[in-house]
C-alpha cells in the first residue's frame, strides 16, 4: 500500500497550485455562500449563481453531529451522510446481539425508525458580517491578550441578542484567522432517527488499505430523518436526485462543512505545524492505534467495542501522514516562502501599510517560538486532540466545567459554555448512549501511561494524576464502580446542584477532574489563549489586510467547519506510474477487486451482496472522482449538478489530496464520491428499499 507519494513527485505536482499571494488556480476553494466564487464560474464554466441558487442549497444543506456534513434529500426531512459519519450514532444504538455495523439497518416503515441517543443537526439559516461589532469592543492601546478577551465577550454578547431575536441558535465564526468575524444563525434539531445503513463491510469495503485512494468502491452512505414535534421534519428546502448522475466531465458542486486548513499560514507557523504539532499528533496516533488493535484482537465483542476509535485512529493517523508529507516538500515550502516574502515587500514599499501591518510576521513567528514551551502539555490536557480520553471522563469534565461556568455572566464564560453552546453540552451530558468499562479503563489507561512517559513520573502533575498508583490501576480507581456517572440521573443531579453539588461529590472521577486535571487545564488554556491565540488573531488580521490590500478581497477564507461552496467537474488522474485512471467505478469494479485480493478481508463482501450479484446492473456506476477542493469534515457532503440535483455523496479525497490541508492542486488531486445511481441500484436491488428510493425520486413539489 501506499502511503503517499514520494516527495519529488508530490514536489512536480504542487509547483502549479501556489501562485502569487491571493490569487487561485483552477478549481481551488472553499467559498463563503455569501461571497461565492460567481466571477470564476461565469468565466470558466458560464455559470452564474443566482441568489435564489445559493440559499436553496444552502437551507438544504446540514451540519450533522460534532465533525461531519450531510443534507435533505426529501420533503419529510429525509437526511442524506455518510455511513463513517454517521457511524457513531449507529454504533450507540447497537449492542451485543444486535450489530448494526455488521447487519445494516432499515426501517421498513416510518415508526421502524430508531432514535438516536444523542445526535444533534444544525441548518443554516442567515449569514451576517458583525466584523466591526466585535472589533468595537477593543479599545486603541489595549493590550493583545485583554483585547482577544474583549472580542470573545462581544462575541458571545451579540451572540446571546441574536438568539433572543430570532430563537435560532447563534455562533459567530472567525475568518481569516481573525480578519473577518460573521454571525451565522442555525435551526437546530435533536430529534434524528436512523432510517438506514448498510452494513460497514459495504460502506468501508477496502479497509485502511484503500482508504484514500481511487479507485474505490464503497457504499458510504447513510440516511436518517428530522423530526419536530415527533413528527418528520416538513421542509421547503430540500435536493431533488439527479436519475442520471454526472458524465465525465461535468460541472460538479460540493456543499459542505469542511473542518481546518491552514492554507494561509506564515512559513513559520507551518514550520512549526512541521516539526513540533503533526510530529507529535502522528506520535499520539500510533501509539494508541497498537493499544487499541491489541484490545480489538482479544474477542469479538473488544472489537465491536473499539470499532469507532479504531476507525478514526487510521483515518486520522493516515491524513496527518499526508500532510507532514507535504510540510516535508522543500518545492511546496519555497513556494510559500517566496509568496509570503511577495506580500511582505508590499507591505515594506508603503510607509503607511508598513506601519499598520508590517510587524505581525515577526510576532506571530515569536508567540510559536513559545508556544514550542509548552505545547505537548497543552495539547496533551486541553487541545483537541487531548490524551485523556474516554466517555465517562468527558461527562465528569462537562459536569464540572457547566457548573463553574454557569456560575459566572454568560458574556464571562468559556465559548463553549456559553448560553448558546449549552443545549449541545447538555444533550450530550445526557445521553443514554451504552458506556463500556472495559473500553473506559483503557482509553484512560492509554492517556495516563503517555502522560507519565512524555513528562516523568515524578512531574508534579503526573503524581497527582496517578495518586501513588500505576497507569491500570489509576484508571481502574477512577472509572471503576465507584463512579456512579454512568447513570444519567446521578449526572443531572450533579448538574443542577452547581458548584455546590461538585465540591460535595465524592465520586473519584468528580473529584480527580474537580482537583487535578481541571486545574491545570485550565491554567493551560489561559496561557495558550492570551500567548498564542491573542497574536494569531491580531497579526492574522493585519497580514489579511495586506493581502486585501494587495489582491482584492475576492479570497476565500481557511475552512472553519461551517458551510462552504466547492465546485469542479468530474475528471480522471493518472497512477504514480502515469497510467490513466478513469474517473468513474462500476460494481463490476468491485466484483472485480474482490477476487484479485481472494475475498479475505478488508476485500470481503456482506453475504447478500454475494447472494445478489445476479440481481445488478454491473455496469452501473458506483464511485467516481472530481476536482472540488474538499478536506476533513467535507465527509457527507452532496455532489450536486448546475440543477441543484444530486448527484453524488462525497465520503473521501485520493492520496494526492491529503496535501490540500496546506496547498491545494488538482493535477492529482481529487475528492472522492459516491454516484447517485450506484446508490438507487443498491438500495432497489440489494435491500430492497422501495419506498426509500421513491421518496429520493420523488419530483420536488409545484410551485
């Protein structure tokens, strides 16, 4: 298998995608719905987004869970994603004898359909620009850190009036690394029901040993409903199903809510993206993905239990893998530096911008030299990838947290216990999803024995995290029987009871994130937030004024998980060896694929696929590829024609994609789909969905 390409030929093929500061080539970008990329489609593919266009597809599109994208594909709510993103909810609603991964699911009829325990999905409703409110809260001389503290209070405060006006959830997001701050407005739902899954063979056919690549042959999709009222959600909004799908070469649009890239990073900050953070989140990956294949491989029900962080743990470990490819190309980096030493000498040969702008690539190259000082601590106990994992610990964490901070002015509290943020928290806290002890001592464990290794078991920390005790026995103690957090009632007492009912609790997991790991996170964070994140917001704003300046402001931002426009048409690459690889896949393929690996897994296929070979149309497309510039959190996202109508359902990107987090190109590079109607003859032929399929063909109601 491989892994990713070599540096030279990663090297030929990223030289065209970085041109001077500002400027885009080809397909590139992750477009605002607000300002969308209208003068590149009129100009290349004599297509102009209307308005009506853009908030159609928009108000049909949904952000689904903690991290993946999806839409509405009926007028009863129907929800269209991924089946790996969809995965979680569909492993909380399995058990022992009922293996949804392994069996699939569909409801045959609407009362069939399974709650899940705690999914939550969010549509957005309006965008609005408030950069010059949340900037008004900083006042001339204020110091870096009190004025991001001040930007963070505004936003929460316009936040919390938006909310009052509307009854929307509200969320201001920060663009350009701190240039531009819009308030986007969601319509919310919490009650998702699980409508059908194939089974995760199908979806994930391939294993990690395909996993980005092309050609693939998967059924990654899933399909849940809305509901409101009890009811499935009525929509106006929704995307009608192309019957014919996309033809090589055909324009394509990518909808979705891709995570984090760092596009617009100095060279400095991606230096130390290079040597200090993907380095030690690839160190963190490896290391539990052995632990976990370990307990995996003890029985079936370990391996039923792990399947989610296994999943994740290859997904990731492999992506990272491809991006410090990328970081590690000395052709990508000169790029970079000759397009930042460009913007740079503009701003030197103006007095004026010199003055406003022209200190900011030095501070922000002085804050990561600190930031080296304590980044592994902080990313081990606060980051987002944080060691100290597992179900149980991150309720003790919310309880905790949600009491102290709804102690304080919602304007005073951390951003994601602000009134806005806190039914997600609370319906997480809540939910009745299955919790295993053999897995939460492990994931503990793990988190406890890194800390312990990559600070010493004599850091002051470390000996209070394990009291005397070794890494097993430690995580035994603390998620052990004494922990009464598995039961929900006992986690909805501790919240209502506030600060009080904490500093009482005796629970050992209360009281171990109450006294220890709370504490230093938290001084953590401060740091990192009045240290780090302070200056990247101040002298991100100022080197996109420069580049505004410079380029105009038709640029698209850093994605930041919240709803973006992709376009490009569907077209084939090459293989390392120059080959050409056509764009599209048929079942055919797969049957095919299957037998060249002897059908043992991950090459295996679900009985009725088997039993049912005769039923298909082999020649039906399956997978196929296109140039819509996607990352991580695009998983999910509908490929959608100049109509509007889908036409796939993007679930991965190819190996040459991987360096996008950083550079996009599209020699190579390409996103990955699942075809409309590979989807239709699956459903009509192998699970005989009929209904499922007529409401995804249903024509959209008259006008």
């Amino acid at each position: 298998m491989r892994l990713f390409r070599s540096a030279s030929t990663t090297a030929a093929l990223i030289v065209a995608a970085l041109l001077p500061a500002g400027a885009t080539t080809a397909d590139e970008g992750m477009w605002l719905f607000n300002k969308p990329p209208s003068k590149q489609l009129k100009n290349k593919y004599g297509f102009e987004p209307t308005s009506a266009w853009l908030e159609h597809l928009q108000r049909s599109c949904v952000r689904f869970g903690g991290g993946g994208s999806a839409s509405i594909v009926s007028a009863d709510g129907l929800v269209m994603t991924n089946h790996h993103v969809g995965h979680d909810a569909i492993e909380k609603l399995s058990t022992k004898d009922r293996n949804l991964l392994a069996t699939g699911f569909h409801a045959r009829t609407r009362a069939a359909e399974l709650r899940c325990p705690d999914t939550e999905v969010q549509i957005l409703w309006s965008i609005d620009d408030v950069t010059d409110r949340v900037n008004a809260a900083v006042k001339p001389d204020m110091p870096t850190a009190d004025a991001n503290t001040a930007r963070r209070k505004q936003m929460t405060l316009i936040e919390a009036e938006q909310e009052k006006k509307t009854g929307l959830k509200a969320e201001i997001v920060t663009l350009y690394h701190g240039a531009r701050y819009h308030l986007y407005t969601y319509k919310r739902y919490t009650d998702v029901r699980l409508v059908m899954a194939p089974e995760e063979q199908i979806a994930f056919f391939g294993g990690d040993t395909d996993n980005f690549e092309f050609p693939r042959f998967n059924l990654d999709v899933s399909f849940f409903r809305i509901y409101e009222n009890n009811r499935p959600l009525t929509c106006e909004h929704f995307l009608p199903w192309s019957r014919s799908g996309a033809a090589d070469g055909e324009l394509t649009f990518v909808l979705g809510h891709p995570g984090r890239t760092q596009r617009l990073f100095t060279l400095d900050h991606l230096r130390f993206l290079r040597d200090v953070e993907v380095p030690s989140i690839l160190r963190k990956l490896w290391r539990y993905e052995v632990i976990l294949q370990t307990f995996a491989a003890r029985s079936d029900e370990n391996a039923r239990m792990a399947n989610g962080d296994r999943r994740s743990v290859e997904n990731s470990r492999k992506a990272f893998s491809g991006i410090l490819a990328g970081l590690h190309d000395h052709v990508l980096m000169k790029k970079k530096a000759d397009d930042e030493a460009r913007v740079r000498a503009a701003v030197d040969a103006d007095p004026e911008h010199r003055r406003q702008w022209g200190d900011a690539w030095e501070r922000l190259s002085k804050a990561h030299e600190n930031y080296r000082t304590f980044y592994e601590r902080y990313a081990a106990l606060e980051g987002r990838r944080r060691v100290l994992r597992g179900d149980l610990l991150s309720i003790a964490q919310t309880v905790v947290r949600m009491a102290a901070e709804k102690s304080k002015p919602n304007a005073d509290r951390l951003r994601e216990y602000t009134d806005s943020e806190l039914p997600s928290r609370e319906l997480e806290l809540y939910s009745t999803a299955p919790i295993y002890p053999a897995l939460e001592v492990l994931r503990l464990q793990a988190g406890l024995s890194f800390l312990a290794e990559a600070f010493g078991y004599d850091d002051e920390f470390v000996r209070k995290a394990l009291a005397g005790m070794s890494p097993r026995q430690r995580a035994m103690q603390l998620v052990g029987h004494a922990s009464r957090l598995r039961d929900v009632a006992v986690r909805r007492e501790l919240a209502a009871g506030g600060t009080a009912a904490i500093a009482a609790s005796k629970d050992p997991l209360i009281r171990f994130v109450a006294d220890v790991l709370d504490p230093e996170a938290r001084r953590l964070r401060t740091r990192y937030e009045d240290e780090i994140e302070s200056v990247e917001r101040d002298c991100y704003a100022k080197i996109a004024a420069a580049r505004f300046a410079q380029f105009g402001e038709d640029l698209y931002p850093d994605a930041t998980f919240t709803l973006r426009l992709s376009f490009g048409p569907v077209r084939g690459c090459t293989d390392p060896d120059g080959r050409p690889i056509e764009p599209v896949t048929t079942f055919a393929g797969m049957y095919a694929r299957m037998q060249q690996r002897g059908g043992t897994y991950p090459f295996n296929l679900p009985p009725r696929w088997t039993e049912r070979r005769s039923k298909l149309d082999l020649d039906t497309p399956f997978n196929f590829i296109c140039t819509a510039d996607i990352i991580g959190g695009n998983s999910g996202s509908p490929v959608v024609n100049r109509a509007g109508e889908v036409v796939g359902l993007i679930f991965d990107g190819n190996i040459d994609s991987l360096v996008w987090d950083i550079a996009y190109d599209d020699r190579q590079g390409r996103a990955v789909a699942v075809d409309s109607r590979g989807i239709i003859e699956a459903l009509r032929k192998i699970y005989d969905a009929d209904a499922l399929v007529n409401e995804l063909l249903a024509p959209p109601p008259a006008n």
